[in-house]
C-alpha cells in the first residue's frame, strides 16, 4: 500500500528549527555555517539508491522517487 508521506514538509520543519538553534537570535552567525546544496543532493539520492540496491531497478525507483532523470541518478553513481 502506497502512502502519501510528505518528506518534503518533514524536511523543512527539521532545517528550519535547526536553522533557528544554529542562528539563534543573530541571523549574521550564518557566516559561522555553509551548505553546500548539491553536495546534499547527491547524499540523499546516493542513500536512498543504496537503500534500493536489492531491487533490479534501483536507479529507476530511485529516479521516480525524486522526480529526476534515471540519468541523473546514474551521473551521481558513477562519481
């Protein structure tokens, strides 16, 4: 059975409230931080493919489940 679980919305709770401890009430601490977005990217589609290894068609579940290319996934595999 196939549920609707929003991560996205998970996601964004948790970096908001860890945003808002990390800054406290001085927004200019965020140059104490960085993040580097395409890194995270290629972290989250890496685990979750690695999570998959057993299906035959990991890649194509992986692609499907972030709403990219198959290629995309693959790019991200093979560095």
């Amino acid at each position: 059975m196939k549920t609707n679980d929003d991560l996205n919305a998970e996601l964004r709770e948790w970096f908001s409230s860890r945003l808002s401890d990390m800054l406290g009430e001085n927004p200019e601490n965020i140059k104490n931080y960085y993040f580097d977005l395409d890194e995270a990217k290629k972290d989250l589609v890496l685990i979750v493919y690695d999570h998959l290894r057993l299906l035959p068609d990991n890649a194509k579940q992986t692609a499907d489940f972030f709403c990219i290319s198959r290629k995309t996934v693959y790019n991200y595999v093979k560095k």
